[in-house]
C-alpha cells in the first residue's frame, strides 16, 4: 500500500477542500415559438427570390420574441406578484 503518515494525508484533502470554486453566471434564454419559424421562412424567400434581408430590421423583430433572465430577476417578479396581491 501507501506510506504516507495520516498528517499527510489530512493536509491534501485540506487543500482540496479550501479551493475556490469557479464562478458560474446562470441566465435563462427563452425563444418565442415563432422565431425559428420566421427565420426558417426568411431564408426560404431570401434564397427563392435571390435577395438579402435587412439585417437591422430582422434582428429589432427576432429580438421582441427572445428573452434573457437571470434567476435573482425572475425572483423579484415573483416577489413583487406576492406582494401586489
């Protein structure tokens, strides 16, 4: 087996223990039912009639049925409903 003392080995699960752990940023996307059936459909017009779309315009349009949150925002609302109630 191993000779290593018991000091040892307390001293490196110590270590492991005191590390920091990594930083994590949780979102939630949510895309609206229509989006991809719009941007499927673009392409087909664009490809069908050889023409590109206004790349501004699309993206103020996709941009209305995608939404991002972070769970300490949908805490709030969830609060605030309580609260209003």
């Amino acid at each position: 087996m191993h000779n290593m003392s018991p000091q040892k080995n307390s001293d490196r699960t110590a270590q492991k223990v005191t590390q920091n752990p990594p930083n994590v940023i949780v979102s939630t996307v949510k895309v609206a039912f229509w989006v991809p059936i719009y941007v499927k459909t673009l392409v087909l017009f664009c490809k069908t009639f050889g023409t590109k779309p206004d790349l501004h315009k699309v993206a103020l349009f996709v941009s209305k049925g995608i939404t991002v949150t972070t769970p300490s925002i949908q805490k709030r609302r969830a609060l605030e409903g309580v609260l209003d109630a």
